[in-house]
C-alpha cells in the first residue's frame, strides 16, 4: 500500500492507495498545517490522522510499503532535503530520517521506501498521467513521450511544475518549477522570500482576497468564493477585483507559454475552481504570447483536491520516471 503525505501552506493532506492506480484510494484525510507551530506538533497531528484513517478502514500500518511526500518548496533531487520553502521546518533537515522515524505508528523506523518532492511537481505529474493532461494528450494524440505541460497550484501560495516532452524538470536542485517566485510587478508587494513583486503575491488566494479587501475598503475580510459570487450580483468591487486578477494571470501565463512553449496548462488549487477565469483565456493568450497561433490549451484540473497528495503516493513507485 501507498501512503501519499500533501503538505500545503494551509493544509495536509494524506491518502492511502491500494496499487499504483489512482482509482484504488482507500481514504484521503485533511488537516491544518499551522506552519507557524514547530515540526513535533505537526508530526504528533499528523500521526493522529493517520491513525484514526488506519483504523477506520481496520488496516495497519505494517500494511504500508512505500511514503511519497510532496512539500511547498524546492527539493533537492539528491539530497532530498528541502532548501527553501514556506513551511519553515522542514528547511534543511534530513526529510528521510526526519519522516522515517517520527511517522510510524509501531515503534520502529519506517524501513520502506520513501521519497520527496516539490508539491507542484507531485500535482503536474499526476495531471500529466492520469488527469487533465493524459485527457488532453488522448484526445489530440499527442504521445505521452511529447507531451509539454505546466501544472500551476492557485492556492495558499502559487507552485508549479514543469513537464517537457513527458519527463518531470526538476532543476540542479530542484528549484525548477518555483515559477511563484518568478516577478510577476516590478518592485511590487514583499514576499517571505525576500523578494519584491513575485507572482504569489498577486495570483495565489490570500492575495485575491486582500486586494479586493484594499479595494474595496472592506471592514471585514472576505473569502475568494464569496467575493466570486458578489461578482455575480454584480458588485463593482468584486468585478473590479475578478478583471485585474485575470489580467495578472494572462501576463504571467504568456510569460510561461514563452519560455516553455507547452501544449497545455493545467490549474488546480483554490482560485482554478471559478470558471470566469477560463473565459476568453485563449483569445487572450494568443494576443499576449510570442506565438500568438494556437496558444496552449488553459484547462481546469481533472483530478480535483486529490491532484497533488495522489501524485506524492506514487513517487516512490518509479510511475513517473522515464
């Protein structure tokens, strides 16, 4: 059995597969990652998660073979240590030994294989493979093999992950993919990497919100959802707010188009679920791109909140090498 471990900004997700297909998930389980406590509360959470999700499902944890976990941030291929991220805990810290040892639920080290990468990456492989970009590939008869895609996380922060002809780029050290972190507004709003204007600061969800929040002189914060259905009683503000961010998504889109030149883009996170964000998106991406014929595809993640915990499962199984 193949335990996938999700860890978000904001949440943490776990999930159990019987196999390596997606379909055979026993149970998927949340939690809040608090990134703002220390690495022994997270663990002492996340193991009661775990236990109460074994248990309901009468399985043990002897049962399970392999660990992929997928972190919000860069992780070196080799060393498997995460260099920069914005759950600070887990920076620097020997990620198998760390997680070998505090996950288990026997008494003893977790002596099967375990693996780690870049959430981002864990959600592009597994729209790559089995969700909206397989979908897409199918259907025009693009092989897998050839397949460019970048798989974009519009969530708590703004992740990415980078497939050129079928094969994951992780970078020298796994630093490929943080397209977050690219400059999105010269000498723009700080983020916590030191930086000024990065693209996180502007497309994730907390950024949406606090714009609309400053805009509209809000006493009282509002949620994405509930500004996206303003919108739709026709509140200025929130259609003010709605039209400068697909704006800034346009930009920064054509910007990766540019670089990568991909055959699709896959969105996922919180802010890919409104459907006013896709309207008009390729007229627009063909104005705004270098190559302005038959700009890359814009499509809505097939594989849901399940996307980036189901593609850290399947890390270790090898599905995704080439």
């Amino acid at each position: 059995m193949h335990l996938g471990i999700d860890v978000g900004g904001t949440k943490t997700e776990i999930c159990l597969l019987s196999s390596s297909l997606v379909t055979s998930q026993l149970f998927r389980e949340r939690m809040e990652t608090n990134r703002e406590l220390s690495l022994a509360d997270f663990f002492i959470r996340l193991k009661a998660l775990l236990k109460a999700s074994l248990d309901k499902q009468s399985i043990s944890f002897n049962q399970i073979t392999t660990i992929g976990v997928g972190l919000p941030g860069s992780v070196d291929p080799v060393q498997q240590v995460m260099v920069q991220g914005s759950v600070p805990f887990f920076k620097n810290i020997d990620l198998k030994k760390t997680f070998s040892k505090e996950i288990s639920l026997n008494g003893q080290e977790f002596k099967g294989k375990i693996k780690f990468d870049n959430d981002g990456n864990c959600f592009a492989l597994a729209e790559t493979y089995f969700g909206a970009g397989k979908d897409w590939a199918d259907q025009h008869q693009v092989p897998a093999e050839q397949l460019c895609l970048i798989g974009i996380t519009l969530g708590t922060g703004v992740g990415g992950g980078l497939i050129v002809n079928g094969n994951l780029i992780r970078g020298r050290r796994g630093g490929a993919g943080e397209i977050g972190h690219t400059t999105l507004v010269e000498a723009g709003r700080p983020c916590y990497c030191g930086k000024q204007g990065c693209a996180e600061q502007y497309l994730s969800g907390p950024a949406f919100e606090h714009f609309f929040k400053t805009r509209a002189e809000a006493l009282h914060p509002l949620s994405g959802k509930d500004i996206f259905e303003l919108a739709l009683q026709k509140d200025p503000f929130a259609i003010s707010a709605i039209e400068s961010y697909r704006d800034r998504l346009v930009g920064f889109l054509s910007n990766l188009s540019n670089v990568l030149d991909p055959h699709v883009i896959v969105l996922g996170g919180g802010m890919s679920t409104q459907k006013i964000i896709y309207e008009g998106m390729s007229e627009r991406l063909s104005q705004a791109c270098f190559l302005t014929k038959e700009p890359p595809a814009v499509m809505q993640n097939k594989l849901g909140g399940s996307a980036g915990v189901i593609g850290a499962a399947l890390l270790p199984e090898g599905i995704f090498s080439k």
